[in-house]
C-alpha cells in the first residue's frame, strides 16, 4: 500500500542522510547495471567478465586454446575485442557518472574448457560409425586433458591467467580503454576501474599494473582522450592480507573478495560444502551459521581488518570496499562499517537492505554526536 512504501522511502532516505558506507552492486550486464542503480547502487563494486566468454564466444575461447602460434591467439583475441568493448560501452552507458570496477578475467579454467567426457565420447563414436575421428576434437581432447586441474579453484584462475597467457589483459584493457573512450565521444562520464583478482603477492600486481598501464596510455594518445582508470586489486587470499602493505604501493584501490578468503582461510571449497559437511556442522554448533553467509569475525574478519590497517598505513586514504556475498548480508554490513571501509557491493536485489543497515550501522554514532 502507499502507506507501506512511503514508510520505507522514508527509512530509506534517513539511512542514507547517515551512513558512511557506499552501497554498490555487484553487476556483469547493461541490465544488472540498470536494476541495481534503481535498487540506489552507487556504483559497481564488481562487474565480472568471465560469462563474456561463454556462450557464442566458447569457439573463440577454443580457438585460443588451440592456438599453436602468437598469430593464431592474437586472432582470437582480435575477435574478441569488440565483442569485450560493447560489453562495457553497455555497462558503462548504464552507470554513467558512477564508478564501474571492472575485473579481469578470473575463470575456474574448468568452466571455461570443453567437457572431457563429451569429446572422448563423440571421439567414440565417430570411431564406432568408422567415420575418420575430428582432428578439432581430438586436439581440443589433448589441450584439455593438458590443462585439467584436480583443484580448479585453486589453480590456474584470476591474476595467475593473466600472466600465464599473453595478450588477455591487453585486450580486456583495450576494450575497456576503448569503450572509456567512446561513451567521453558520446558525451557520456564514464569511471572504469580496473581490478585485478586472485592476488598472492605485489609482484604479480606490479607486472600486472605495467601492463595495463602501457595499454591504457596506448589508447589515450592514438585516441587523443584521457584515459585515467585507477588500478586495484582483490584481496582474496590470506598471504593478500597478511602483505597488504605491500600490495598497497601498488593499488589504487582494494576490494575484499570474501567468498575466496573464507574458502582460503578455513580451507573449505566454496562449491562443496554445502552437501558434505555443513549441516552437521550446523547441528553440532560448530557455528552457528555458515561463514560463507556471515563474516567470521575471529578469522576472516581479522585478516580484513590486518589488510585495512597495513592498507592504510602504506596508502593513506587508500579507498577499500567488500564484493564477496558479505557484502549484503546485514550482520556482514555492520561488521564492515564498523572496520571502516568504504563500501559495500552486493547483488542489485540486496541494496536496499545495505543501504538500510548501513545507516543503522551508523545511527548510534549519530545519535552520540547529537546529543553532545
Ligand atoms: C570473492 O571471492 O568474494 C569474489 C567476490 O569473487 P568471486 O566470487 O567471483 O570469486
Ligand atoms: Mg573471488
């Protein structure tokens, strides 16, 4: 009823006269982008490109696999470019006037690979109908079965791609450089940023950072358009945090990614628990509720807040935000208010409820000073 909805415009617009905390989205299309910012994002805190690789693109992605020489990848990559560079024209077209962080590619690889079982399968079965076997497949079967990794999330994934394939940060950055440049040429105010995941050490973010540096100063002089984006990094590891001030002298920017730094830090795979042991868990109390839904104040909280000290201290002012799932989980929230970052993102559906609990986060700050 409008009694109902002007009652929640009306808390909503007091938490937001009050909160210290940014609310951002979590959003990877035009569309994710648009809902949240009716949902009152005040950004994207993570816009992430792996689904841009799926899909029509897969034969692309299999082309690059196959690749046997530079020329061949560079073809692919060339391909993909403005597929990339619609991408984020869309997104950023959507955001305007509001920072965008986009990611770099951060696959599990083994989304990303063709299934084993289905190529050794249609391999058999050519050979059963005595038809001669695809070489296409029987290649993609070798690469594959060359790059197969027991322990997809704990592999060849995020930053450690981007330095292991040549020429997949350039042209993300390319796109992103590009699509900067068109929406300034459409009147627009585009605020990319670029972040970089899975970071273990500084120097992975330092090679990481010349890269993208070289290609964003690329694009601006053939262009003759500015292209300034800042340069941050995730902090989803345990040795991230515990070396964040180190990290800092290279990033512009953190953002916790609290889904990898809960599955790191207690050694739990994200994807498995569920079914194997967390319900036990639950019944002996163990905890009380899953890490993966509430910050763990006593281990992964700490760790964040270790990295927000070291952070800080290397980079005065250096802005910190969350985009795990914790981001809008309100006892989360008010955890993340009170360590002192900047802000949180979370799914564009959440918004409204990070908003509303940062702002009661913030009230009896508010409440004390008034009163003073
Ligand atoms: C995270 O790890 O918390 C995160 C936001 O990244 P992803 O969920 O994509 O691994
Ligand atoms: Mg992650």
């Amino acid at each position: 009823s409008a009694g109902l909805v002007d009652a929640v415009d009306g808390a909503m617009r007091q938490a937001d006269g009050v909160r210290r905390l940014g609310v951002r989205a979590n959003a990877d299309t035009p569309e994710d982008a648009a809902r949240a910012r009716r949902f009152g994002a005040e950004g994207i805190g993570l816009c992430r490109t792996e689904h841009m690789f799926l899909g029509d693109r897969r034969q692309l992605v299999e082309a690059m696999i196959l690749a046997r020489t530079d020329t061949e990848r560079e073809r692919s990559l060339k391909a993909l470019l403005p597929l990339q560079r619609q991408d984020f024209i869309g997104i950023l077209e959507a955001m305007d006037g509001l920072p965008v962080t986009i990611r770099l590619l951060d696959p599990p690889l083994h989304e990303f690979l063709p299934d084993r079982t289905e190529l050794a399968v249609r391999l058999a079965a050519a050979e059963a109908h005595g038809s001669p076997p695809s070489t296409h497949d029987a290649e993609l079967l070798d690469a594959v079965n060359r790059m197969h990794e027991e322990n997809p999330m704990l592999g060849l994934r995020g930053v450690r791609l981007g330095l292991v394939a040549p020429g997949l940060v350039a042209m993300q950055v390319r796109a992103i450089a590009e699509a900067v440049v068109e929406r300034k040429r459409a009147g627009g105010d585009p605020r990319a940023e670029i972040m970089v995941p899975l970071i273990d050490t500084v120097e992975e973010l330092r090679l990481v950072r010349e890269e993208v540096e070289q290609v964003l100063a690329e694009v601006s002089t053939h262009s003759g358009v500015p292209v300034e984006c800042p340069i941050g990094t995730m902090i989803e590891l345990p040795r991230a945090a515990l070396t964040a001030g180190r990290i800092a002298e290279e990033a512009q920017f953190f953002s916790f990614g609290t889904n990898d730094l809960t599955q790191t830090t207690w050694g739990f795979s994200r994807d498995d628990v569920e079914a194997a042991f967390f319900s036990t868990y639950l019944d002996k109390g163990i905890f009380k509720v899953s890490p993966f839904e509430t910050i763990d104040r006593d281990g992964v909280g700490r760790l964040v807040q270790i990295a927000v000290a070291e952070g800080r201290a290397a980079r005065p002012g250096l802005k910190i935000g969350v985009c795990g799932e914790h981001g809008g989980d309100p006892d989360s929230v008010h955890y993340f208010h009170a360590v002192g970052l900047d802000y949180v993102s979370c799914s564009p559906f959440r918004v409204p409820v990070a908003r509303l609990e940062a702002g009661r986060a913030a009230l009896p700050e508010t409440e004390a000073s008034d009163s003073r």
